[in-house]
C-alpha cells in the first residue's frame, strides 16, 4: 500500500509506487503554506499519517482520473493543522476517503469537484476534539449521475469546541444526482458545538438529505449498561467505542488506543 508520513512540515517517508504522482514544494514565504499535489493514475490505495509537535499549514491538492477506484486513509495527532484540501474526481471514479483525528487543534476545509459523470466520494471524519476544530466541507456536483456521502462522527471533551460547515450544491441540468450529509457530535462538555449543514439545490431530479445531531449518550442506552454491574466511565467508554470505532477500517486499533487513552 502506497505511505506518506509527514512530520513538522516535512515528508519523512514516501513509499509510492506507479500508481501515484505525487510532488510537495517548498514553503510559500509569504502564506507559509506548503502544496502536495497527488495525482492518481491507476486504481490504488494511500496512507497518509501526520505527526507533528507545532503549528503547520499545508494544502493538498488530490486529481482522480477517470475510471479509478481510489481509497484514502488518513490520520492526524497531535499538533496543531490548518489544511486546505482539493480534490477533483474524473468519471466513473470512486473515492472513498477515511479521517481519524485526535489533535491540539485543526482548522480544515475540504472541497470536493465531482467532475464526470458517475463519479463519487464517500468522506468518512471521525476525531475525538479536545481543543477548537473546525471543518468546512464544500461538495459541488459537476456532473450528472454523481454521488456524495458526508459523514462526520465526533465527541467533544475536556475543553474541546467541534464546529462543522457542509455544503453541497446541485446546479441545473445535473441531475440524477444523490448528495447525503451524515453528522453527529456527542457533547460530553458544557462546551457549544455547532453542525451547519447546507444545500444547494436547482435540479429537480437529485436527491438530496441531510442528518445533524448534537447531543450526549440517551439515558436509557446508560441506564441498560449501568443496571447490569458496569460503572458509568465504562458504560461511557464502551458507548463511545461503539459510535466511533464502527466502519474505522484499517485504524481501528489505533482508534481504540486513542480511546483508551481518555476512557481507561
């Protein structure tokens, strides 16, 4: 499997092989921005880690070509992120894309051109926000027949403050179009945590929903777990497991040590 690992700004490791282009400049002086641009040529899979003790500031630009199956796996700890992603998916491509964040802070705004007929993205976060993070999802359907599926799963702890931006648009004459947005927060602080989801649509024939929910773990889920001998912490550990750790893919190990960490 394709692997870049990035640390304090710098790729430290890239294992790729010919199914990826990928090329990183150097540093903007004046926006200290730093530019990934990864093409995708052939069907294929990338890891991409991140690690880092300071603040950094990247954008990655990701081009699918046509007829491709691409998938994307992601995580994020420590430091502190401010990132720009642009992908632009060709037709009869499918990206499926899986986030798992545990940071010091993030600020991101991911947009998505679906540019060709059939062509689709499923863009799965999960993080558990323990300082301020923002998202901002920006998904434009360019074409007919093309698909979308939004999904975010966060819990807000300790000073943790989760804010979420989506927003899909449909323009006339693209139609047959599916766009979906899937978002759930569990707040266990007094902290405000936002979902603003957003749709655009002037066709017709799309369809078009969207799920937003904020709120803690219902009484009668703890009530169950508690009534048969397990304390509150755990009954919240194994709840939280189960929101966070279902379709984690390859990280699910490494999800579970990052729970372990806040629920022993």
């Amino acid at each position: 499997m394709n692997k870049i690992i990035i640390a304090n700004d710098e790729i430290t490791l890239k294992q790729i092989d010919k199914t990826l282009k990928v090329e990183a400049d150097k540093k903007c002086e004046f926006l200290n921005v730093k530019l990934i641009k990864i093409d995708v040529l052939e069907s294929t899979n990338l890891i991409i880690e991140h690690s880092n003790i300071k603040e950094t500031k990247f954008e990655i630009n990701i081009n699918i070509e046509d007829d491709i199956d691409f998938k994307l796996f992601e995580l994020k700890q420590e430091g502190n992120y401010k990132i720009y992603y642009n992908y632009s998916i060709g037709k009869n491509s499918e990206v499926n894309v899986l986030k798992i964040h545990n940071t010091n802070g993030i600020k991101e705004q991911t947009k998505v051109n679906l540019n060709g007929i059939n062509s689709k993205i499923t863009h799965t976060l999960k993080t558990i926000s323990t300082t301020e993070e923002k998202y901002d999802f920006l998904v434009y359907h360019n074409a007919k027949n093309t698909y979308s599926n939004i999904v975010n799963n966060g819990v807000n702890i300790k000073d943790g403050c989760l804010n979420l931006k989506l927003s899909s648009f449909a323009p006339k004459g693209t139609i047959d179009c599916n766009l979906n947005q899937n978002s759930r927060i569990i707040n266990l602080t007094n902290n405000k945590c936002e979902i603003n989801p957003n749709l655009f649509i002037d066709e017709n024939e799309v369809i078009a929903n969207h799920s937003a929910l904020i709120g803690t773990f219902s009484e009668e889920e703890m009530f169950y777990l508690m009534s048969r001998g397990i304390n509150k912490s755990k009954a919240e550990s194994l709840m939280i497991k189960g929101f966070l750790l279902n379709e984690s893919g390859i990280y699910q190990k490494e999800l579970e040590k990052i729970i372990n960490k806040y629920w022993r």
